[in-house]
C-alpha cells in the first residue's frame, strides 16, 4: 500500500514511522510512506498556506490553493482508493474502519490545522474525514501518524505472528483479557491457574468470560450493539 501523507510538518513523521512494525512494514515494502510539504505547493511568494475566514472573527484556514495542487499532481501519477482528512469533526476512527482500509492500494491523507481547511476541498478531493478522538489537537498529524499505524500492525506480513494482530482488544469487539508472563510467582503473586492448566478449550473460555467482564466494567458501549454469546 502507498500512504501520501500531506502535511505542514513532513519532519514530525520520521520519529514514529522510524520504529517497530511501522519501520519494519516500510523496510519490507509492505507500506510505501512519502510525505509532502504543503507549503511546496503555495504559490503566495512567502509560502502561506492559511488565511481569515470569510465572514468569520479569529482563527485562520487552510487555502484551497495548495492542497487542491498537491492532491492534483498526486492524482495525475496514480489513482487513490481514498483521500482521508484528518479533523476532530470526522466520524471516530474504530477497528473495524481500520481492518477494512487494509484492502486499499493507494491513500491520500490531509492533516487539518488552524480552524481547518476551506469547505471546497471538503466537498470536491476529501472522500473520508476522520477524528481519533473527542477532543482537538494542534493538528492533524498526531491522528495521520494514528491511521497508518492501525493500518500498518494488521496488513499480513507486518507482523510476524498474524494471530496476534487478531488477538488484540478490538477485534472480536471486545477489550483483551488479562495476560501473565514468567516468572509464574512475582512479589508472590501468582498467575491464575487456569493458565497453567495445558488445558485449550477452557483456558480459552476463561479468556473469553474475562475479555466480557473488562469489557462491561470498562466499555459497556462496546456491547450495546453487539450479540452476547
Ligand atoms: N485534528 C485536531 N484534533 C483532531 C482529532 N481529534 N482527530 C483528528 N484530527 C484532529
């Protein structure tokens, strides 16, 4: 999958992508990542990429004008599966959005800042506009970086043991259980016998009765509109 990120700031990428299954996904060719500075397709000869709203008092928005010309020549090189725009007004990023992105070729994503980007580039290049979260950001690269990640871990191959993508919390709809390491008494705290049992079927029933529990304590909203067995 190739990933064109566009962004104000290409260099807050290096960090996250530069470890773990990320940087491994990358090394192997399982994700290209190339990001693109906004600012290289302004045309205003300081490089501004913002201005005031029409109509509006405080903050300023992203111009049309350079994203439209980077979105433009990146279309003229490829076809997109999708153009992502990363915004708190988008809908929730949740797993099973991400475990259906797997199956794109090529994505485009816009990292919103300021008050965000002018409504034309909404209606006519954003095809998908997501949020990670209820809160707001200083910017869209935090959730960009969220994305290719969620993306990446769960793309075959990423990650050497593929049943352990498919054991994460999320992926059956509900929070992991609790999971123990040696040593097998730690501060004198033992790990539940049931672990230790060699004992398949029950051990993954006990997992299941756990993984409900935490999810009623913690997520009850995870289990509204979920089937119970
Ligand atoms: N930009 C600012 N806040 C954000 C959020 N919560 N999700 C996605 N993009 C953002």
């Amino acid at each position: 999958m190739r990933i064109d990120i566009i962004t104000l700031f290409p260099e807050m990428f290096e960090g996250p992508f530069g470890y773990s299954i990320v940087k491994r996904a990358i090394d192997k060719g399982i994700v290209e990542v190339y990001t693109h500075n906004l600012r290289d397709w302004s045309t205003d000869k300081h490089h501004r990429v913002d201005d005031t709203p029409y109509g509006g008092k405080g903050g300023m928005l992203m111009s049309p004008q350079p994203i439209a010309a980077c979105i433009d020549e990146l279309k003229s090189q490829r076809e997109y599966d999708e153009v992502f725009y990363t915004s708190p007004d988008g809908e929730l990023l949740d797993q099973p959005t991400l475990n259906k992105s797997i199956n794109y070729t090529n994505i485009i994503i816009l990292c919103g800042h300021y008050k965000g980007v002018d409504e034309r580039i909404r209606e006519h290049y954003i095809t998908k506009e997501f949020s990670i979260g209820d809160y707001v950001l200083s910017g869209g690269e935090l959730a960009a970086m969220v994305l290719v990640d969620g993306i990446t871990r769960i793309i075959p191959g990423s990650i050497g043991d593929e049943m352990s993508a498919l054991s994460d919390s999320f992926q059956n709809g509900l929070i992991a259980p609790p999971a123990y390491t040696r040593p097998r008494l730690f501060n004198n705290w033992e790990v539940p016998e049931i672990l230790l049992s060699g004992n398949e079927k029950k051990i993954d029933e006990w997992k299941h009765e756990q993984s409900l529990k935490r999810t009623k304590e913690r997520r009850p909203n995870l289990l509204k509109d979920k089937k119970i067995d």
